[in-house]
C-alpha cells in the first residue's frame, strides 16, 4: 500500500527524521507549502538539487527506511508533519 510521504529529511544533530506528506484538508492562508513542497527547513543549495521522481513511498519502503535511520544514524524520533498525516489512508 502506499502512503502520502512525498520524502524524509534527517536532522543529523537531532537524530530526527521529518517525515513530509503530501494532501491537507485545510487552507491555512500562511501556509508555508505554498512556497514549496520540499522541507522547508532545507537551504537553497539543497533545493535546486532536488526533483520529485513521481513516487510516494510504499508502506514496507517507509518502513525499510526508518529500519535504517535507527540502525545506521541512531535515529531516536520522527516527526510527521508537512502537509496533513492524519488523512493519509495508510494510516487509517
Ligand atoms: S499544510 Fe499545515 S499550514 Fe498548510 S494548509 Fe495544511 S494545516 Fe495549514
């Protein structure tokens, strides 16, 4: 099944993942995914390097990913956030 995660930064310092989903059901007037759809906490030089490859990720890739960032990285928390998590069916 897939999810509604668009990508993953990781915060090497804060042994956290960002993990960004793309559909909200509000309309905030400062939302700041209206400026991009990319972690806005990446800084330009990062930005202009990127392209979407036309895939949200898999259940079991979301999955494989996390196995990795903990046991590679000592991830110790992710934060579900960029657009809405909450309306994304592989949750429900
Ligand atoms: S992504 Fe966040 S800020 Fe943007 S419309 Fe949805 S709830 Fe509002």
């Amino acid at each position: 099944m897939n999810t509604r995660i668009s990508h993953i930064t990781y915060y090497i310092d804060l042994h956290s993942a960002y993990v960004q989903f793309l559909g909200c059901n509000f309309n905030c007037p400062w939302c700041i995914r209206k400026l991009t759809p990319w972690d806005h906490h990446l800084g330009n030089d990062e930005l202009v390097r990127l392209r979407f490859q036309g895939g949200l990720l898999g259940i079991n890739e979301f999955l494989e990913i996390i196995d990795n960032a903990i046991n590679q990285y000592g991830m110790e928390e992710a934060v579900l956030g960029g657009e809405e998590p909450t309306i994304d069916p592989a949750y429900l």
